[in-house]
C-alpha cells in the first residue's frame, strides 16, 4: 500500500482493483482530501465540545434498578406458577 501512495499517478486498473476491494467508487479515491476527511472525523466525533466520541457519553432511557427489580418479579412468579403446579401433580 505503502508503495501506491508514493507513486505520484495510479494506473486505472490498479485503482480499480483497489476500489473493488475498499468496496468504495473509483471517484471516491480520485476526489478524495485528507484536510475534508479529518474536518468530518473531528466533527463527527465530539459531543457537546468535549473531545471524547459520543458512544461514550451514552444514557440509557431506563433505570438499570427497575430491570433488576422487574427480573426478580418475574422470577418470583415463576417460582409461585412452579409450586402451584407441583401441589396440583401431588
């Protein structure tokens, strides 16, 4: 790879070959520029100015106890279904 971008020209085959494995059009390696490249990136990812991507600073939309306490209500029930049918095979 190295070898390709010291080139000052790429064949068109080899640049097709390229493209086909990157899975990405022949324009988009003729037109593309680091400085809009790395414009994108650096925008896309801060968060409210901090410079930490934005996955990071998730919030889940639920409360992490309330499942936890929905899950042993559940278990409870199961348990209480599992005795009822016990006591009704005895």
């Amino acid at each position: 790879m190295s070898l390709l971008e010291q080139r000052e020209t790429i064949e068109t085959n080899i640049l097709t070959q390229v493209a086909a494995i990157l899975k990405i059009p022949v324009q988009a390696i003729e037109n593309f520029d680091e400085e809009q490249a790395m414009n994108i990136i650096s925008n896309t990812a801060s968060f409210d100015n901090c410079q930490y991507p934005t996955f990071l600073n998730h919030q889940p939309t639920f409360n992490p106890i309330d499942k936890i306490v929905e899950l042993y209500d559940e278990k409870i029930a199961l348990y209480e279904r599992l005795l009822q049918d016990v006591d009704l095979v005895i």
